[in-house]
C-alpha cells in the first residue's frame, strides 16, 4: 500500500504531462500552429521542420507583472448584479425598450483576457471565511468531453454520440487564492475553451455557499475569462505564420493543416471553430443577456456553415457525416434562436432556403431529431406572426391578411401539438447518457412539445388576452407594462362590442372540463364572433375570446408538464428516483444548461396569470356557492391545476438561472407573480 504524499510535497511534485513549464514567449509558428516551443534560436521545432525561426513580442502583453497590493477599500468589488458606468437614461433604455431586454444583462467588462486572470487571482488582502472555487478541467480534454456529454449533450447534441456512457465526475476546484500561471489553466482548442466557459458556471459539488455573492462574482470572471480566450482562439486558428513572416509567400502556399490534437476522433478540424461559435452563443443570451453578441456569434457560425456546405448532405458518407449534420442543424437552432428571442426577421432565411442536409439519427427514437427542428421551425413561424401583427396594430390596418395567417398556423400547429401529446415520455429523469441516447430523444420531445405548445400560444394570445401587458420587463414578444400606458385602440373597439367578460357569463354556461365558460349560443358563431372596426369594414377574428383562452391554458400546462418531464444532469453516473445534488454536502439540484427555451417560459407563465386572472375575477363576480365554498368545486380545481403550473415553470427557471445569470430575470418576473398570487 503506498503512503500518502503530504500536501505540501504534492504540491512540488513533477509534473506528468511536460518535464518542464512553457517558455514565457515562443515563437511565432510555434504560436500558430500550437506546438510548444522550447525558446531557442531557432527552437527544436523549427529547427526539424528546417524553417524559420522569428519572435516577435506577445500580442497578449508579454510577461506579466505582478500589481503591488492596493488598499482594501480601493479594491472592493461591486455587489452582484450592479451595473458599471452606466447612465441611467442608458439602462433605462436597455431594460425596456430593446427586444428582449427582460433578460438580466451582465455589463461588459473591455478587458484583455490577462487583465481579468490578473485580477481574478489577486492575492487576498484580508482574511476571508468564504472560499471562492470555479469548476475547471485544466488541459484535460478527455476529461472537458467527459462533461460534456454529463451537462450540455442531452440539451445541446452538437458531438456525435458517446461510444459509452460518461464516467463520473472527479472535481479538482480551481480557488481564488491559487496563483496558477494562465497556460495551465487554459485548454488548447477554441470549442474545449468554448465548453469549459460554460461548465464553469456550474458550481462545484464542494462548494457549500454556490449562490453567495462572491462565488457567483468569481465563476463569473473566470467564465468570462474562458469565453474570451476561446474567441482569442478562433482567430488565433485562422493564422498563418507566413502572413507575419513572408506575406508575399502567405497567397502562394496552400493552408497547412492544423498540429494539434482533434478534441473529438469524429469531428474534423473545421467544424470545431463553428461548434465553438455556436456554444458562445447560447453563453452570450444565457449567461451575458447580450442578444447582439449572440447574434454575431450565430451569424458567425452560420457564415462558416455555409462555406463548408453544410446544409447540402454528401454524395458519399463517411466517419465524419453524423458530426456534420449535427453542426449544421445545431448551428440552425441557434440562427433561429436569435430571430425569436429578440423578436427580429430572420434575413438569412433566403441563405437556407435549399437545405438538403438530413437529420441525426439517434439510436433510441429516429424521429426525435426531427420533431426537435420542426417545433423549431413551428415557433420561429410563429414569431414571425406576432411581428406582423405588432406592425397591423400599428398601422391600423392589414387585419384580413393577419388573420388569414392565423387559420393557416392554427391548422397547421393543433395537429402537431396532438401529435406531440402522445409521445411516451417514460425516461428516467436521472439516466446517464449512453450510447443509444434515451436521454437525448426525451430531452429533444420536451423540448419539442415546449416549443410547439408555445406557438400555439403566440397564435391564439391576441384573441384571448389582446396582448394585455402583466410583467414589468420585456420578455422576447411579450410587452412591458412601462410600454402600455393606454389600451391600444382596436382593443377599446372591440371589448364593447364582440366580447364579454368572464363576469358577464352566466353560472349555467361552466364546463367541468377545461374549467372555461362558454358563452351564450346566441352570440357564438364557428369559429369566431368578434369584429374589429377598420376603414375599410368590418372583420371577424378568426377566434372567440373563450376558444383561444382554452387553447391558450392547455398549452401552457402542457409546457408546464413537458418543464417536469426534462431529465437533469447525473455526474454520478447512478439512476435515482429524485434529482441528484451537485455534491453531498451541496444544498443545489444538479443545474440543466443550455436553455434555449426560455421564452417559452415566459410564455407559459403570461398564459396561466392571464386565465387564473380571468377566471377569480368571474369567481369573485359571482359571489361563491357551495362547491367553491368546500374546495371542490370545478372552478377551484382548474385553479390548483394553474397555481401547479406557475410553480413547475418557476422551479424551472430557479434551476437555470442556479448556473445561468441571465435568466435570474425572467425568474424574477415569475416569482414576483406567483408569490403575489399565492393564494386564491
């Protein structure tokens, strides 16, 4: 049996991978190319390739020089969530106005990626009982794939499958006090950079206070840290030593291929920039709320896509093709993304318009790829629709067109939601990912049935509610009460003469199966009865006020439902009944990541506070009887029902915004409404 090493001799012992640190400066095709450098002149690199051999000073700054210790007051940060240098008129502008400012947005920081090591491994001035760690998994990019298919796949299945099952998660935290040199910190590759960004903000399983304000500040920073040297990277991978050296050779010599290692066997060289960019954009809406970078990192991928013909399938397959159709419809989740978060025309449509490319297979479920686009198309249609409206409403005029296009998606998206109700969802919500991805199929027809439920509220929400504003931010399409000081004008034109309020509806009319009224016969008409004055005539909405609320409640609870339905990371590789803790003396539930589907959320909570809203106020209209007295009645069950709903959307959001900051705000709103209206 060995003996055990004392601390302190672990801490001097040899390291196993190089026999001796990097060289403080290496040369320049050393750089490019990623090989290491032993600082002669010419290095043994350059030397055996019989090249030249050229230093020239980092563009990174050079050697570092360690800042002498400032007063404490001086170098106190900010609390958590407070914006720096910035006006008032400025927030003001960017919480309400732009589209989809309701996200919590982080301000940025105009650092290099050295001023921000320099001050995250700042020596402590003053003793602290708080002990500040990040999640890192150094160069080891086993060990980065390893969690990646533990945390990101089954929600982001941009790899080719595993070929086993991950190996569980053995955590070596990275602390405040540590005084590391950066190139031991950092992977080699942008898309290990990219993916270490985000597991970072993930709490350790060893950290007991993971929601205090320093250890969010510290996973923050070295997120952040991450995320620029994997942008660093990109560009870095795109250089030529001859452009620097020679640039009259650099036209004439044919592009060398890459030195360093393949982060996935399966994943060529070229498709690992575009990965890269497609994972900093979900960390850009869902850790930064900066839906202009994320935009630019989407369009980015999207541009190297298309270089590459992505969308086009091969004439001949090869070990390559499932990881490039993977890339490529990934890489067009998060362009659509873009379109319906910030609620903006998706331009690049026409780019795409002949895509060839097939969907993944998944070993589990071969359809489960395919219903994950196609609600992704269904809700990027329907976003679209709201912003004709949006436009209709303005102007005054163009109802008929609008809703024609309502009947179209309607007939189009309540086959599909039916469809997507009798998925059998009987995973495991703890099952570790495998090479047959169950969790991945069940996790994509969640996903599927969210998005698909959503838009169909986004088509029926004007009928039911007018679009009535309830949240203070503004979230994706849905306004802001700051936005809505008066009733917009075909809203005053219609409530008086076509629609009737839930008070207005006599008791007789209850239904016990949706817990919606139906109104008077004489007043109905199939499928719609209500009119809105234009200038040229009167029209017809496509929809009465009580079938798009009904619509409207089934979807949401069916997204509520979906939300309980999502598996949740297992980094211990056991199957458990309930949700598994980050650590076993953690007090948090292992985080999902990459939510892509937060407005659905929104959406979900918008539709729920409507109705319950609705339907006490029809309740406290009525005076009560003796079934709402005792409980029972069918009016008090469906509000259960509702008050369930609120509360599975809500401890969804707490659980992405553990990991994700962002979504703090749109959990904010939530839990704001849902505690208000607590009781009924």
């Amino acid at each position: 049996m060995e003996a055990l090493v004392p601390e302190s001799s672990a801490a001097t012992a040899p390291r196993k991978k190089f026999a001796a640190p990097p060289v403080k400066s290496a040369c320049l095709a050393c750089r490019s190319s990623r090989t290491r450098c032993n600082g002669d002149k010419p290095c043994s690199s350059c030397k055996t390739r019989n090249r030249e051999c050229e230093y020239l000073p980092s563009r990174r700054g050079g050697p570092r020089i360690r800042k002498k210790s400032k007063e404490v007051s001086a170098r106190q940060d900010p609390p958590v969530g407070k914006t720096e240098e910035m006006p008032f008129s400025a927030i003001y502008l960017e919480n309400y106005i732009e589209p989809g400012a309701g996200l919590a947005q982080l301000g940025d920081k105009y650092k290099s990626s050295d001023a921000i090591f320099e001050e995250l491994f700042q020596q402590p001035v003053i003793a602290d009982t708080t002990v500040c760690m990040a999640r890192t998994y150094g160069l080891d990019q086993a060990a980065i794939l390893n969690a990646y298919y533990i945390w990101i796949h089954p929600f982001f299945p941009i790899l080719p499958r595993p070929q086993a099952s991950p190996y569980p998660e053995v955590i070596t935290p990275l602390f405040s006090y540590q005084n590391n040199d950066f190139e031991f910190v950092e992977p080699p590759s942008p898309i290990s950079l990219a993916l270490s960004a985000i597991l970072a903000l993930i709490p350790c399983p060893q950290d007991t206070t993971p929601m205090s304000p320093d250890s969010i500040r510290f996973r923050r920073n070295y997120s952040q840290l991450l995320a620029k040297s994997a942008l660093e990277s990109i560009e870095i991978a795109s250089d030529r030593p001859e452009s620097e050296l020679e640039p009259a050779r650099a036209l004439d010599d044919a592009d060398q291929g890459s030195a360093r290692i393949q982060f996935h066997p399966e994943v060529p060289y070229e498709l690992e920039t575009i990965i890269a960019l497609d994972l900093l954009s979900v960390y850009e809406y869902a850790q930064r709320g900066n839906l202009k970078k994320m935009s630019l990192r989407a369009n980015a991928a999207l541009t190297q896509a298309l270089e590459l013909g992505l969308h086009t399938d091969p004439t001949q397959q090869d070990i390559y093709t499932d990881a490039k159709r993977r890339t490529w419809w990934m890489t067009y989740v998060c362009i659509s993304q873009v379109s319906i978060v910030s609620n903006t025309a998706p331009t690049w449509e026409n780019l795409v318009s002949n895509i060839t490319t097939h969907y993944p297979l998944i070993r589990s479920d071969g359809e489960a790829f395919g219903h994950f686009i196609q609600a992704q198309q269904a809700i990027l249609a329907a976003t679209k629709f709201v912003m004709e409206l949006n436009k209709a409403r303005e102007a005054g005029q163009g109802y008929q067109r609008i809703f024609e296009r309502m009947l179209e998606l309607e007939r189009r998206l309540e086959p599909m939601c039916t469809r997507s109700e009798s998925w059998i969802l009987d995973c495991p919500l703890t099952r570790p990912v495998d090479g047959d991805e169950h969790v991945l199929a069940q996790a994509l027809k969640c996903i599927a049935r969210i998005k698909l439920n959503s838009a169909r509220i986004k088509v029926h929400r004007y009928c039911a509610f007018f679009d009535t504003a309830i949240f203070s931010g503004k979230h994706c399409d849905l306004k802001s009460t700051r936005d809505e000081a008066t009733p917009s004008p075909e809203q005053q034109y219609l409530q008086p003469c076509c629609t009737s309020s839930f008070e207005s509806i006599p008791r007789r009319q209850m239904t016990h199966s949706n817990g919606l009224s139906s109104p008077p016969q004489s007043n109905r008409s199939t499928p719609a009865a209500s009119i809105v004055l234009e200038a040229q005539g009167p029209l017809r909405l496509p929809f009465t006020m009580y079938h798009s609320s009904d619509v409207c409640l089934r979807s949401a609870l069916n997204i509520a439902k979906a939300f309980d339905l999502m598996p949740y990371p297992n980094p211990t590789g056991q199957i458990s009944a309930a949700p598994i803790y980050l650590g076993p003396n953690s007090p948090m539930v292992t985080p999902r990541t990459m939510p892509a589907f937060a407005c659905c959320a929104m959406q979900s909570c918008y539709a729920l506070l409507m109705v319950k809203s609705k339907a006490q106020q029809l309740v406290a209209g009525q005076g009560t009887t003796t079934e709402t007295d005792s409980g029972s009645g069918p009016w008090q069950d469906n509000l259960a029902s509702v008050q369930a709903g609120l509360f599975s959307v809500l401890m969804t959001l707490e659980n992405y915004a553990s990991a994700f900051e962002a979504l703090g705000g749109m959990r904010d709103q939530v839990r704001d409404k849902v505690g208000f209206m607590a009781t009924f």
